[in-house]
C-alpha cells in the first residue's frame, strides 16, 4: 500500500509523501551502493554519501571526522567516487534488500515507501559491532544536517537479545544522544524472535530461590553454542549452577566449567548485576 501514501489520496494525507527532500540513512551489510533501484528518473545516483566504518583501505575514499573527531574507516561523497564502488561485503544482500524496501526508486511495477529519498548508506561488511554501528549513526546524522540540511530517518535492520534493555546499554544511549543532538528519526528492528520465548524473569523471594534455565538449540549449526544475559534489578551478586553433559558445577560468579564462561559484576551505568554466561563454538 505504498502508493497510497504517494498520491496522498488516501489515510486523509494533506499531500503525496515519496520521501522527497528527506535524508534516508541505512546501517547495515551487504550494500550494493549502485543498484539500479538508487537510482533516480535521469539515471542518477540518489546516494549522496556512503561510509564504510571497516575499511581498512581507502579505496578511493577519504577519512571523515566530526567536530574534530576522526571516525574509523572512510567516506564517499563525491559521485565519482561513489561510482567506483561495487558492495561493502559481496557474500551479503541484505543491506541491499532493507535499502530497497525503504528507499527503492520506481522500477517497472515496483517501488519502496520513500522511492525520492536522499540516501546515505553504511555498508558495515559482516563487523555489526557497537564501534561501527554507533559511528555510522553519528555519521549519516551529521552529514544529513549540517551538509546536505535535510531532515533524516535511520533505519537499522538489525539488534540483539544482549543486554539490559532499559536504554542504558552503550549502544542505546548512542540512539539517545544522536536523535536529541541532531533530530534524527531513528528505527530499530525488533528482532526476528517474535515466535521464540527468548526471556524469562522471576522474583528472587529468598537465598535459596533460583531460577531454572534451560538451553536447548536444535538448529545443528548452533549445536554445542549459546548464551544467557542476565540483568539483576539491583547491584546485589547472583551467582549460576551450570549443568553440562550430566555434571554439574557449583555456584559461580566468575570462572569457567566444562568450557562454558561465566562473567559477573556490576554494570557501572545502571548499577545493576550482570551475569554473562557463554558456551563458544566447540
């Protein structure tokens, strides 16, 4: 129903809305930067810049910074330059794909929600880290203000299940600092786990209670792998009993057993206990 917010006919728009003189931001990997569907009704790139927070090479491109700031990798802002490049990680499409559907020009029948947007895209390669990520968001929403001085929407297809979710991860307060500095919109995906239990919380009545936790990955490629984030609400110590293969450990805070690690302490931004328990690939 795209078209119905094009035309502005319908849902009781004042006008059609295509994304026209609105920045559209994407963090993600596997970008083609110079897919047919970028392109605008002349055949020119709607991309006005890429960043490659992971390139180890400039590849043609330049160092970019902030307020003084180097960021890591390097920038494309000149169509020349944006015209050398092929993909940020060839083994990946799905940058491609969440580009296209946000931001895909009109193609035959087919076109996204916002096919007149500006783009500027982050292609991470396959390192979604909170370095790269958190410098794409800086990057895509200074260059949409203060160069190109439009408004922007970022769009990030991508999460995780780790961490406290109560906005006081790193990552979260990057969002936090980025949206309220510069005016981004910025969209999170909420997972792909939407048919999986993937939490659990209980109150701890007294020493003796616990919760049970069971981990079981029928996918074979996962098989011997996994990890359990766990958030107290207060900086008070929670310990783990691990059974592994029918032993079983006693209580641990911190330390290993039967290859499995365990990390606990107090995170300093929100004074809660964390306990991170991890099984690496055998």
């Amino acid at each position: 129903n795209a078209d119905k917010a094009w035309d502005g006919t319908n849902y009781g728009l004042p006008q059609g809305y295509e994304g026209e003189g609105v920045v559209l931001g994407i963090i993600d990997d596997g970008i083609q930067f110079n897919h047919r569907a970028f392109l605008d009704d002349n055949g020119n790139t709607r991309v006005k810049a890429v960043y490659m927070p992971n390139a180890s090479s400039s590849n043609g491109g330049e160092r970019a910074s902030i307020d003084g700031v180097q960021l890591m990798g390097y920038q494309y802002t000149t169509a020349s330059q944006i015209g050398n490049l092929t993909c940020d990680d060839t083994s990946e499409s799905h940058g491609t794909h969440t580009t296209g559907c946000a931001a895909g020009s009109h193609v035959g029948n087919y076109a996204a929600m916002a096919p007149k947007a500006d783009l500027i895209l982050a292609g991470c390669g396959s390192n979604l880290s909170d370095a790269a990520i958190s410098s794409s968001v800086k990057y895509i929403a200074n260059y949409a203000k203060n160069v190109l001085q439009k408004p922007c929407v970022i769009s990030i297809s991508l999460g995780s299940d780790i961490g406290p979710h109560d906005g006081t991860s790193y990552i979260s307060r990057v969002y936090t600092q980025v949206a309220e500095q510069y005016g981004a919109v910025i969209l999170l995906a909420a997972g792909n786990e939407a048919d999986i239990r993937g939490a659990a919380e209980k109150t701890l009545a007294s020493d003796d209670d616990y919760m049970a936790i069971i981990h079981k990955n029928s996918d074979s490629f996962y098989t011997g792998t996994g990890k359990c984030d766990v958030w107290n609400s207060t900086s008070d110590v929670l310990q783990v009993k691990i059974i592994y293969n029918g032993s079983q450990s006693d209580w641990i805070s911190n330390g290993s057993y039967s290859g499995i690690t365990v990390e606990g302490g107090v995170d300093p931004i929100n004074n809660r206990y964390n306990l991170f328990i991890k099984k690496p690939y055998d």
